[in-house]
C-alpha cells in the first residue's frame, strides 16, 4: 500500500554481505540494521536471485570463505523468511523491459524487477543510482550515504 507509514522495503545482495563484513564496522552496523528490522516487522524482503547471489559470494569471495552449511545456515536463517520473489519467465520479462528503459545491467533490472514484485516502495542497494525512482513507486535508497558521511 502506497503512502502507509512503514512500506514494505527490499534489500539487495549487498546489504546481506555487509551484515557479515567486519573489515567495513560502520557498514555492517547500518546493514544489520535493516536485517533486524527486516525480519522483526516482517515488511523487509528480497527474491531468490538475492540469495544465489549471497551464496556465491559468501562461499566464493569472503576473506574467510563460507563452508557450504555455514552458507545454508545464515540463508535459513535470515534470507529465507525475507525470499518473497522467485524466478520466473514474468520476472524475466519485466527485467528485460527494465533494461530497456533503464540501461542497467540484467541483474540489476532483476532485483528492480523483484522489488516492484514484491510490492515495495523502497529498494535499499549501493549498486543504483540513490534516490531514483522506478516505476513510479519504487524508490531506489543507498543506506551507506550517511555511513560515508559520518567518516568526515
């Protein structure tokens, strides 16, 4: 629902990998933020893409690389209950048309794609131009700004 007081909000890959990212304190505080509140109030979400995502960097690019259970416990744990979008040729579709439109690369056009899915009015990533607003409802926010500022 439009205009309510706490909209429904997605989180991007990055948030989930800062959450668990202790070279980057400041971050990470402001991403398990928002995966607190995420899962407490039940209006966070994300989309299976997401979580492939998370799984391949996790398991791939940490410093201290996941082992495979320790990536399907945290996936269990905290991305799962959030996963409100899957796969899907329609997804797919709205993504290419994004694409279209926007000039992102696919996968970006996929996590905007499921965000409007998944019916939220905010998309918190630092991959997207801050501030933007996509298809008329969707409003693109870099939670890390105000992290970057506080270093000033």
């Amino acid at each position: 629902m439009t205009g309510q007081t706490n909209p429904v909000f997605f989180l991007d890959t990055n948030i989930f990998v800062y959450a668990l990212l202790a070279s980057e304190p400041l971050k990470k505080q402001r991403a398990l933020q928002l995966l607190e509140q995420a899962l407490a109030t039940h209006l966070g979400c994300t989309s299976y893409q997401v979580i492939q995502e998370f799984a391949n960097v996790a398991t791939r690019k940490f410093a201290q690389r996941f082992s495979s259970e320790q990536c399907k416990q945290f996936i269990d744990a905290a991305m799962q209950p959030l996963n409100r979008v899957a796969s899907s040729p329609g997804l797919l579709n709205a993504a290419l048309d994004l694409q279209a439109e926007t000039r992102y690369s696919l996968y970006d056009c996929l996590v905007i794609a499921a965000a409007l899915q998944a019916g939220a009015e905010v998309l918190y990533t630092e991959d997207l131009q801050h501030n933007q607003l996509v298809g008329g409802t969707l409003r693109v926010v870099n939670p890390f700004l105000m992290v970057a500022n506080e270093r000033l």
